[in-house]
C-alpha cells in the first residue's frame, strides 16, 4: 500500500467519531505496520459496533477510501448511522 493510503486512513481516523483510546492505539498501530486496508475495516467496524453517528461528507470519504483500498464490506452498513 502507497504513504497516500496510509496518511489518507491516519485523517480519517483523526476525525472519525472513536473515542476509545484503545481502539485507536490499535488502528494507529496497523497503519505504522503498513496493514491500511485491515486498519481501515477495524475502523469502520468499531464506528459501527459503537453506533457512531457520522456525516454524510464524512460517510463519503470512507466510501472513497473503501474503494480505494478495495474493501467495500468495510463501510457496507454504516449509511444506518447518518445523522444528516
């Protein structure tokens, strides 16, 4: 995976909705290993798990960063926690 990807998920996780310092030591940690994709599906699974209402602009950057890393289950279900 390209430094792109990397820092792409690293932002999305600095404004994503996680306030559990545990897991975002642990998505901080895949992505220093170069594991973006699997870092990227923890994410999302944990804003889901959590039921984290996001935004619709902050939905769509994680749709694009799916597709960019060709993991589109990761965001499969997350349209449930819209708020606008």
């Amino acid at each position: 995976m390209s430094l792109s990807y990397r820092a792409q998920v690293f932002a999305l996780l600095d404004a994503s909705p996680l306030t559990s310092e545990t897991v975002t030591t642990d998505v901080r940690h895949l992505l220093l290993h170069g594991a973006e994709a699997l870092a990227f599906d923890t994410m999302c699974s944990w804003i889901y798990e959590d039921a984290l209402p996001i935004n619709r602009s902050y939905h769509a950057r994680l749709v694009d960063m799916a597709e960019q890393l060709g993991t589109p289950q990761s965001v499969r279900r997350l349209e449930e926690l819209l708020t606008d």
